[in-house]
C-alpha cells in the first residue's frame, strides 16, 4: 500500500502484538495443534484486513465500500440455512430474533465501517493494532460484569496493549 510508518508508530504496533502474544502464555494447554490454528487464523485475519483497507481506499467511499461487504455475507448465511435446515425453522428463527439480529448486525456493520473508514485516514497497521484493543474490553467485561476470575497473564497482557496505545498516541 506504499505506507511507511514512523519508528514509534512500528514500536506501538509491536508492542501491542506483544500484548496479544501474551495472552498464548495464558492458554498453552491446547498444544501444537492449537497454536498451528491460532496462526492461521492470524493469518486469515491479516489477509482480510489488507484487502479491506486496500479495497476502501480503491473504492473512494468507505461506507459504500462497508455496505457492499456487508451485503454478502446475510445471503450466503441464509442460503445454506435454508439448504441445510429448510425455509420454515430459517423462517421461524428470523421472527422471533428479528429485533436481536438487526441490532447486533447493525454494531458489526458499524464497527466494521468505522475500522475501514480509518483505514482511508491512517496507516492499515495501525488501525489494525487499535483494532487489537477489543481484547481490553473483553477483559475488563469479564473482570467487571461476568465475574470471572482473571490469571496474572490476562492482566499482564492488558497493560502491555495499554502501553502499545499509549506509544501509538505518541507516533
């Protein structure tokens, strides 16, 4: 994409990559297997988010571009459910959960548009480390609201992408 990053900026999203590492220290009983998962994932999500950003700065209009995305995936959803389950239980799943799904669709619509909008406005490794804070949210609802109980490592890794943020914030 032609982006450069500054010294501090590259240190930021190095670090929060760090901070999301830690959190393999945590969960290390799923072995080989887990980790070779775990890694292609990684590898998905970063192939994903290069088109994405590659694709909203090409389309010129992040929105069209997000709404454009976001029109294919319902229709292939509701296409194997329907192959797979039948019309009448797709049917009856969509009116009782209506309300739910489009509240819900409309966040991850959102959520996903504002990431590619930034991404038209910033460097995509950046916006794709920022992306990685989620991680903090999920900690602190699950501290907070859940109730769970929270190792040394989760607290570990979330002051590790607390710091890559800050270090970003300086950038």
């Amino acid at each position: 994409l032609g982006e450069h990053l500054t010294p501090t900026a590259m240190a930021g999203v190095l670090v929060i990559s760090a901070g999301v590492l830690t959190l393999a220290l945590e969960s290390r009983r799923g072995g080989r297997h887990a980790i070779l998962l775990a890694l292609a994932n990684a590898i998905v999500i970063a192939t994903y988010t290069f088109v994405d950003g590659a694709g909203a700065r090409v389309s010129g209009n992040a929105i069209s571009y997000t709404l454009w995305m976001a029109l294919l995936p319902p229709v292939l959803l509701f296409t194997w459910a329907i192959a797979r389950r039948g019309t009448a239980p797709v049917w009856n799943h969509v009116r009782r959960n209506w309300a739910r799904g489009l509240f819900g669709g409309a966040g991850s619509i959102a959520s996903y548009g504002l990431a590619l909008w930034a991404m038209t406005k910033a460097p995509v490794a950046t916006v794709a480390a920022l992306r990685e804070t989620a991680i903090l949210f999920a900690l602190l609802i699950s501290v907070f609201i859940l109730k769970e109980k929270a190792s040394i490592w989760r607290y570990l890794a979330g002051a590790v992408i607390a710091g890559g943020v800050l270090i970003l914030k300086l950038a």
